[in-house]
C-alpha cells in the first residue's frame, strides 16, 4: 500500500519528534518534557490540575504550613539525590532555615518594617534628606522579575516617591521590549530590527546585558527605536537621555535623533570591550527620542535612562521576565559593574523570588552564593551603595479541597533571603509578612476589586499599588527614624565582609 505525501509527512514527523526521547544525545530536542510541563505548578503531584483548574473552591481559604525539616544539618548538592517535579519535592525542603520561618509565620503584618543590618541604609537617607532640602537627585535601581517587568509595584512605587520628593525623571527603560509583558508607567516607546539577548531569553547565556539584562543588537539602519514622554503627569519632563551601549573593537555608529533637532552620530568602536554610556541635553519639557544604527557595522544598546535637572527621586525599573537572582550572576561582572558606576544609583533593590519558588530542587548553598555574588559586584561598582532585599509575595495554589493555599516554598525563600541579608550586612524587607503572610492569595483574589490575578502570583494594577504603597511607607519609616536620630552616635558602616568578593565572582 502505498502512502499519501500528507500520511507519509506526518509518519516522518512523528518519527521526528519520537527520536529525542529514545537517544539521550539527542534529549534537548525534546519537544516536551515532564520538567518543563510541570514547571508552572508548584508542588506538582498526580492530579495537580484537576486541582489548580476544576475543583471549585471552598468559602474558607487554608493555608498549608511548611514542613519542619527533621536537622539543621546542611547537605551537599552531591549528597542530596536530584528529585523529580513529579514527586512534590519542592525547592527549600531541606534548607536550614526552620527556625526562621517559625518566625516568619509569627510576624504582624503591621510590625513588618525594614530590618537594616550593618546600618545599610544610611547612604539612601542622606541623599534622600538632601533631596528633601532640594540639593540634588536620589536614584532607586529596582531588579527583579515580572511584576518589576510590568514596572506594577516599582512604577506606584515611583509615584509616590517623586509626589513627596520632586520628580527627576523616569529612569531606565530599555531600546526595545526585550520580551511581551515589558511597560513603563508614563513612557512611550517602540521599536524593531534589533536582536535582542538577555540570560531569560532562549540561548542568552552569559554575557554583557547591560544594566537591565537585555542588549539589543543591529548594523541596520532600517533597526530603530523610539521612546517620548507622556503630555502630561509623571514621565512628562526631560532635561538629559542618557543612552548606554557596548563599546568594542570594530563596533558601528548609531544616529540619535531629539525631536526636530539635527541628528548626531555616536560610535561606538574603541579598542576593548566595555560598557559606556554618552549624554544628549535638552531643554526641561517633552520630548522624543529616536535612536537607528547608522549602518557602518554592528551596534549593541542596553537603554535609555531619562532625567531631569531638578531635584528629586529617579525610580529605575529593572525587571526579567522570568527573573531570578541567579540570572544576574550571568551578566559579566566587569561590564555590569562599568553599568552601575555610569548609573550611580544611592540605592539598589533585588526583588526575586516568584520563579525560583516553582523549582523541584535548588541547593541552599548555590541559592545564597548566587544572592552574595550580586552583592559583592554591587559594591565592587559602588562601596557606599545602599542595598535592600525585598522578598517575594505571597503565592498560591489550589490544595486538595479547591482552597487557595500559600504554596510552602514561599516562606522558605523569605527566611533564605533574610539569612542573606544579615550575613552579607545589607536591608531586608519582608514583603511577604507585610502583605499578610500566610493565605494573603486567597484573601486578595476574593477582594473586591482583586488584588490579584488568576493565576494567584501576580498583582492586579490595584494590588500592585497596594504593594509599591508597602515598599514605600517602609521607607519613609525608615528615613523618620534616621532624622530623629542625627543628633545621636554615627552608625557602624557595613563589615568588611562585603570587600572581599567570592572566589568565583570572576
């Protein structure tokens, strides 16, 4: 019997599909894998969708304790069997973190404030106190993953931020959108032609990405990239771009354009690999920015950060898409450190969590080297800056009963994050706690409006505000507290531990 072309295409590329799960050379051609289909579920176990999607839900939200780890003992990744997602082995069950979380779960949402360890904030205060008495600019570097992405909790965060202090600007954005769920609160922008790398993105590896973690690419002049303030409210002044990209050897030209204003070529070749930013003033007020390759060889642009001359707060929203903390590690340290000198931030946020809370299995110590290894870079760039961990929310899934409960890696990730903070000497923030801590999913999705998504890990609009209010009123407490004591002994600076990077920082 002989086959049609259609039958014999699809016995082909059935065949096709078949091999890679039968010749382990060939496993990452799998079109599917049991990690990748259960990834979006944490503690998946037989049944999880049923669950998650077509159990109905019960009036009463119960949340699930986390289960207490039989030693304190901590294990080697070569002594620990790698579990399967498939076994509800989730990420933090061994970590010695226990009586930590007891802590945690005891926590008032309303005695939650900063815990500043090694007096990391001060930095943040005196440029903050000098910008109340109008003497100059405090700029906030937020990273983190999608809800920063969204720029939700960083942008009500801006807000509230540049109403009390003075609007300096918007900050960073990126040439392009490096991935879909990438906005700007008060930005317009648009883009296209440009290859874009970041460590989230499939085959991004490491490399230079930049302050944000994404380069785009392009020796087109037909590429472009076009970002213009708001008409009105916040992001709707500008006195300086400031446009970071790669400086390298044989690298291109690239054609700025403000407005109607005659256009101005930048080059981008010098003889070493290094990152660089160049400056383009303009007259306080709106604007537009236009930005091509000239087409004289490659060019690699990071972003744009938009600034005013006046005093005030600059809120710069740096989030991954898929983000963890181990991406940062990715970035190369000498480029990215050039990044943050250029930017001079007076305070940094790392914000992670949410993704790394749906993995089967991560080491506690790889987990907390990666946290160190950032920091170290951060003040390799800048000794003085202040460096705040904030957690991660709340996140929740459907038990067994259809109740939405607090998946149990959440508030494991909380406790690691905070050992951090206190062995590395810089602030923490405990989001979780602040918002509510245990079942807050359940109790923001039946607010009305929602606080937060379907999905039970993201923000609404709404409950992002209430998140970025958190962040804020956090830090404004802090900043009374270190008014009132002025007049008091100085305080310690962090410990020499933070000037002395890991051994495999390089």
């Amino acid at each position: 019997m002989k086959l049609s072309k259609t039958w014999f295409t699809i016995l082909v590329f059935g065949l096709l599909a078949v091999f890679p799960y039968i010749l382990p050379s060939m496993e990452h051609f799998q079109m599917l894998s049991a990690r990748w289909m259960a990834a979006p579920f944490p503690g998946w176990a037989p049944g999880a969708l049923e669950r998650i999607f077509l159990r109905p839900r019960t009036e009463t939200p119960v949340v699930a304790a986390p289960p207490v780890a039989p030693t304190a003992q901590v294990e080697t990744e070569n002594e620990l069997p790698q579990p399967s997602l498939l076994t509800g082995d989730y990420v933090g069950k061994n970590w010695p973190v226990q009586d930590m979380v007891k802590e945690i779960l005891q926590e008032s949402a309303d005695d939650v404030s900063i815990q500043d360890f090694g007096c990391a904030m001060s930095h943040f205060y005196e440029s903050l106190l000098l910008t109340e008495e109008k003497q100059g600019i405090t700029r906030i570097c937020h990273f983190g993953d999608s809800p920063i992405s969204g720029d939700l909790i960083s942008g009500a965060a801006r807000t509230l931020l540049q109403n009390k202090f003075g609007d300096a600007g918007h900050g960073w954005i990126f040439i392009a959108k490096p991935w879909d769920f990438y906005y700007h609160e008060g930005i317009r922008m648009e883009g296209k032609g440009w290859k874009v790398s970041s460590p989230v993105l499939p085959g991004g590896g490491g490399g230079s990405f930049g302050l944000g973690g994404a380069s785009f690419t392009s020796g087109s002049p037909s590429a472009y990239s076009r970002i213009r303030t708001t008409s009105k409210g916040e992001g709707s002044a500008v006195s300086r771009f400031d446009i970071f990209y790669l400086a390298q050897p044989h690298g291109g030209s690239f054609t700025a354009y403000v407005d109607k204003d005659p256009a101005r070529d930048f080059s981008t070749q010098e003889q070493t690999r290094s990152s660089a930013m160049v400056s383009i003033n303009v007259k306080d007020g709106g604007h537009t920015l236009k930005i091509t390759p000239k087409g004289d060889g490659s060019v690699t642009l990071y972003g744009v950060a938009l600034e005013r001359d006046d005093p005030g707060v600059v809120y710069d929203t740096l989030g991954m898409l898929g983000g963890t903390v181990h991406h940062l590690t990715f970035f190369h340290g000498d480029t990215w450190i050039e990044d943050l000198k250029n930017r001079k931030p007076d305070l940094v946020i790392l914000n992670f969590g949410t993704n790394e809370s749906n993995y089967g299995y991560l080491p506690y110590t790889e987990y907390t080297h990666g946290y160190s290894l950032v920091i170290h870079r951060i003040r390799e760039a800048l000794p003085d800056v202040s460096i705040l961990i904030m957690s991660p929310i709340d996140r929740g899934a459907r038990d067994d009963d259809g109740d939405i409960v607090t998946i149990p890696s959440i508030p494991i990730l909380v406790a690691a994050q905070e050992s951090v903070a206190r062995a590395e000497n810089v602030a923490f923030f405990n989001t979780f706690a602040a918002m509510g801590g245990m079942g807050t999913m359940a109790r923001w999705y039946d607010d009305q409006p929602r606080l937060v998504t379907g999905d039970f890990t993201h923000p609404s609009y709404t409950g992002a505000a209430q998140l970025g209010s958190m962040l804020v009123n956090a830090l404004l407490k802090g900043y009374e507290d270190y008014k009132k004591n002025l007049a008091g002994p100085p305080c310690a600076p962090p410990g020499e531990v933070a000037k002395t990077a890991p051994a495999s920082d390089r």
